[in-house]
C-alpha cells in the first residue's frame, strides 16, 4: 500500500473517525484506524462495537493495500506534521511508514483481518434532512440528555416522525428539551433512540451547509450518511418518556421577557447560586412574578442577590424555585429575541416557548424552595 495525500485532506477524515476508536478494550485492533484503498480513494474506518464510523477521502494511490494502525499515534503525528503533502507507505515488514520533508516515521501495524466489519443494516425507515438543520437540532437538545447509565433510555435522543414532522426530544428526569422540524419529503412515521454519545460525534461531523444528510434506521441500528461520510450505531432499546402527557397544556403565569436580559440575569444569579463555598450543597434561585416584573433572588453563606426584570405578565402571581443552570442551558440554545415563559403552581413544570412558532419546547422542573 502506497497513496500521497495532503495534510488538511486526511486530518479532515481523522478528525471524523477518530471518535470511533475504542478508549478502554481488552482488543487493540478496536483503538486502530483501518486503512483501506480502493482505486484513489481511501476509506478509514473505526469501530468500538457500539459506534462506527467510515469515512472516505480522495487521494493518489501508488499502491493497493490495508491496514490497522493504532489511532492516536497515527493521528498526532499527522497532526503535528507541515502543511504539505505527505507519503504512507505499508512496507513489506508490515511498518506503516510516514514521510513528510524531512520527517519520517515508522509504525507498527496490525492485521486487517482481524478488524471487526461494520454491522450490515437493512433499513426499514429513513429521512433526509439538512445538515445544518439537524446540527441546530442537536444541539439544541444534546444538552439534556441524562448521563446516569442507571436509566440507559433517557441517555439518548428520541428521533420521532409523525405527519411528515421531525421530533428529536431529550429527557434527564429534571428537564425536557423538544425541538421540531417539517420535512420535505413524504415519511413514514416512526421512532428511535440514538445515543447521546453518538449524536455528540455526529454533530462534529455534521457541516453548516444546505448539503442533505440520510437518517436510516432498523431493528435495533441507526445509519447517518452524509457527502463520504457513514456512522453506524446501535439503537438505545426500552420504552421512552410518553413526553406529549407531562407537557403541561395550561398555565396559570407567563411571562414575555426578551431572551438575552432573562439569560444575564440568571448568569449573574448563578455567580452567587454556584458559589465554591459549600460545593456539595445546592441552592436553588428563587423566581417571583409579580404585575409586570420578574424577580429572581438567591441567599446563601456566600451572600445573596437579586435581579429585576420588567417583563409582561398574565395571569397570578408566583413564587417558586429552579436550579438557574437548567434556566440556563435552555436560553443559550434558543435564537428567539423574545419567548414565553409559563409556570403552573410552584410546585409543577415550567415551560420556555417561542413566541414565533411552536418548533421549540422546554420543560423545567422546580425545586421546593424552604420555608423561611
């Protein structure tokens, strides 16, 4: 195996592959990159037996051939090489050999066919939608999956279709993120949870652009495809939240407040909320409505404080307490220069909605402040 190709061409390819690799395995060829050619492409898969990804470069290829080299040290050396064009070689000692100017570089490898094939997926459902569109819904949800492994379901993403609508929902017992999107084209109603971790890498992969990416899922797999790009991942099995019946319908306050003065007063609030002085204690803030103003508050051994907002109002006034972070990751997700912010009781959800349109919900659940 011989191929030249330039630098900023193959750190592309393993940058999006490199998330493949396993980081803790009793198997060394799962923390390599295999190494394919196939005419002047090259194709670097990884594989960690939960999530695989394949990516596929054009380049000048002197010699058929593949390969498995360990990943990070093919990576930070490539990494760390000029911005030129750069020659790998596999000799006929099985030594991957990298050169660049003067740099040279030999590299045990490991045997190909040892390297674990991506599972074969027959898709039963699939959607197409735009690259920077899913990104936007990514990361406009990503952010309340759950990371406690104790409840494998809620550390994925829901990906539900229903009346050609896209629905990615994300749920960690305290908060809910529902973001939507209408297809272009005529779907199938159907639903999947995709890992956190998975989507994650995706997201990184994913570009700004108009450019379509495939969304195919089976039994118990998922398929991105996307320009030379494919990532394979298992599907999160279990019963998700029946989101739609604890999203309160009714409200009893709401708010209108532009979006970036509410998200600074919760950024100063939280300074005095997150205090280092007793780190393992949580203090919540203290949200009051009143006709035509809000008020947030916090009191603690580091101090307290307390932030104004005249916003407008209807409905009862309201006192109840919230952790600001979760206040706070909703916010920083959402473009809007106005939203809604309705409350039931003190006791019962909080919802963020646009103002616009409905293709964005979050729901926050309160703390029970104590009685003074």
């Amino acid at each position: 195996m011989k191929f030249t190709c330039y630098k900023e061409t193959i750190i592309k390819a393993i940058n999006s592959v490199v998330k493949g690799v396993a980081s803790k395995t009793t198997m060394p060829i799962l923390e390599g990159i295999l190494i394919q050619t196939n005419d002047n492409e090259i194709k670097l898969t990884t594989y960690d037996l939960e999530i695989g990804i394949e990516y596929i470069m054009e380049c000048d290829v002197k010699e058929q051939g593949n390969t498995v080299v360990n990943a990070i040290m093919f990576s930070e050396i490539i990494r760390k090489l000029p911005d030129t064009e750069i020659e790998i070689t596999l000799n006929d000692k099985n030594l991957l050999e990298i050169e660049c100017e003067g740099s040279h570089y030999k590299l045990a490898t490991m045997n190909p066919e040892e390297f674990p094939e991506l599972p074969k997926i027959e898709i039963e459902n699939s959607i197409e939608i735009e690259q920077n569109a899913l990104k936007n819904m990514i990361r406009k949800t990503i952010f309340a999956v759950s990371t406690e492994e104790s409840r494998p379901i809620f550390t994925g993403c829901l990906f539900e279709t229903e009346n050609n609508k896209l629905n990615v929902v994300a749920v960690d017992g305290f908060r809910l993120a529902l973001r939507s999107i209408f297809l272009k084209t005529k779907t199938n109603d159907f639903n999947a949870v995709i890992p956190g971790k998975t989507l994650n890498e995706v997201n990184k992969i994913l570009s700004d652009s108009f450019e379509p990416i495939k969304i195919g899922v089976a039994k118990n797999q998922a398929l991105f495809e996307m320009d030379n790009c494919k990532i394979v991942t298992r599907i999160i099995d279990g019963e998700f939240l029946n989101y739609k019946n604890v999203i309160p319908s009714n409200w009893e306050t709401r708010i209108r407040v532009n979006k970036n003065n509410f998200q600074d007063c919760f950024e100063r609030i939280s300074l005095i909320s997150s205090s280092s002085i007793e780190k393992e204690k949580k203090y919540p803030v203290k949200v009051n409505v009143d006709i035509g103003k809000v008020t947030i508050s916090c009191t603690n051994q580091t101090g307290d404080a307390k932030e104004e907002l005249f916003v407008s109002t209807e409905g009862k006034n309201l006192e109840a307490g919230f952790n600001p972070k979760y206040f706070l990751d909703s916010l920083k997700s959402i473009d809007d220069e106005e939203v809604y912010v309705e409350f039931g009781t003190s006791i019962s959800p909080c919802l963020i909605k646009s103002v616009e349109n409905n293709d964005y919900v979050y729901m926050i659940l309160p703390i029970r402040l104590k009685e003074d």
